[in-house]
C-alpha cells in the first residue's frame, strides 16, 4: 500500500492489475483480480472514485457479442451491499469465456459494488477510449459533463460518492 500512496503522493494516477500470487490452496498459487486488489486500497485509501477498465465500455443487460447488448448506465448498491438497476431490469453476470481465470464480470460487480457501499464511487469502462479519459478527467460526475459518456457508474443508494 506504500507504493500506491507515494504514487498519489507524486500525482501520478498507478494503474493495478492482478496477478498469480502464492497461497496455501494445493496447487500452492492462485489468481489474484485487479478489481479485489482495488477493493482493498479503496477502502484504505478512501479515493473520490475508482476506476475499472476493461475491454468493453461497462456492464451490459447480456454478454456485450450477443445481439441487443444494452450498456447499463449505472448499479445502486444499498447499505447492506446489495445492488440493482434504477427502474429494474438485470445484468449479465457470466459471459462465455473460459480464458478469465479473475472471476469475471461477477467478481467485478461484486468489488464494485464492496467499494460504492462505502461511498467511493466505481466508473467501469474501456480501457483506451475516450470514456476512460473523461472519467480520469471528470471523476463521479462524468456523466454531468459528457451525457453521452460511455460506461457504467456504481453508486451507493444515499447519493455517498455521488
């Protein structure tokens, strides 16, 4: 965690990513995801936000390839962590991709979502894209400056983080 704060320290934003770590599991080594790592600095840290960036631009309604793939804009997550979409409606938690040994799309909701109930919003979006330059930019209010933003904002329901 020093490192990551002599970094903030410096104004330089670090980018995290997860790795194979060792642990006491038979195979003696495990995947560790970016997005659990973040979790864990995020509640330390206690930034203004954080910022996911994946390969596609946020969480949609149905893995992103299959016809009719809908962004969705933003997850709520209540004081007891649990989630859902303003005015309903679902997302895909499980795409078909046996590569992603981090736990996927579940696991990063689930982080997200660990880290907006303590009032630190997550902005999820494509890495290299313009979303993710004006998220760096804008920060939780992305969205208020670029209402076209693409990608998706967890939140925490009482407007904390917002």
């Amino acid at each position: 965690m020093a490192s990551v704060e002599a970094l903030l320290a410096a104004g330089i934003v670090p980018v995290l990513h997860g790795d194979v770590v060792l642990d006491a599991a038979p195979r003696g080594c495990a995947v560790l995801s970016g997005d659990t790592i973040v979790r864990h600095l995020a509640l330390a840290l206690a930034p203004a936000f954080v910022l996911f960036l994946t390969n596609v631009s946020g969480i949609y309604d149905r893995p992103p390839d299959r016809p009719g793939a809908a962004l969705v804009p933003e997850i709520v997550v209540s004081r007891d962590g649990s989630w859902a979409l303003p005015g309903g409606g679902g997302v895909a938690t499980s795409v078909d991709d046996s590569t992603d040994v981090t736990g996927g799309i579940e696991t990063k909701i689930a982080e997200a979502a660990a880290i907006a109930r303590h009032g630190v919003p997550v902005l999820i979006t494509r890495a290299g894209g313009e979303g993710a330059a004006q998220a760096l930019r804008e920060g939780a209010g992305v969205r208020a400056v670029h209402a076209s933003w693409e990608g998706t904002l967890v939140r925490a329901a009482d407007g904390r983080g917002a």
